[in-house]
C-alpha cells in the first residue's frame, strides 16, 4: 500500500453499547482501528484492537462502548508497499 492515509473521524452514538467495523480488500492488509469518546462527554472511554484481511475474506472488530456517548475513531492500515490497494470499511451501530 503506497500512501495510505489514516482515517479519523467521529460517529455519533444513538444509545448503543457495541459498534463494529468490517473490512475488504483484495489483498493482505494489518488494520487498526482505536476508538474513544469525546473529551467534553464525561465519560472516559478507549479502546484498540486490531486484524489481517487475507486478500479473500472479510475482516471485522466489535467494541463494546458505553451508552449515548459520540466517539472518534481511527483507523489505520498496512500493507504490502508495492500493492495499489483499497481497503472497504463499514461502521455499524
């Protein structure tokens, strides 16, 4: 992957406790994706994990987050160098 750029970015939390993030692409990749809630919020909340696309299958995280509190996230990806690579995410609540 040539020049990828981290995403980061925020979501806006409708009361639930979990969001996940799945990922395609059609090659190998190392992704990581941290989240935490807003400084203003009152609720002090951070998480990271991380995956491997495999160039065939999906990937995917779940977090469990806490209610009704607006998070920022980002997300950040590895690769082969050479590749001219595109990652697909999806952000489900």
């Amino acid at each position: 992957m040539s020049s990828f750029t981290p995403v980061d970015d925020t979501i806006v939390n409708q009361n639930s406790t979990s969001v996940s993030f799945s990922f395609s692409s059609a090659f190998k990749t190392h992704i990581s994706v941290e989240i935490w809630s807003e400084g203003d919020q009152g609720a002090t909340y951070a998480d990271k994990q991380e995956t491997n696309t495999n160039g065939a299958d999906d990937a995917g995280l779940s977090f469990a987050v806490p209610a009704g509190v607006n998070l920022h996230y980002k997300i950040t990806v590895s690769g082969d160098p050479s590749s001219n690579n595109t990652v697909h995410v999806h952000i489900e609540w």
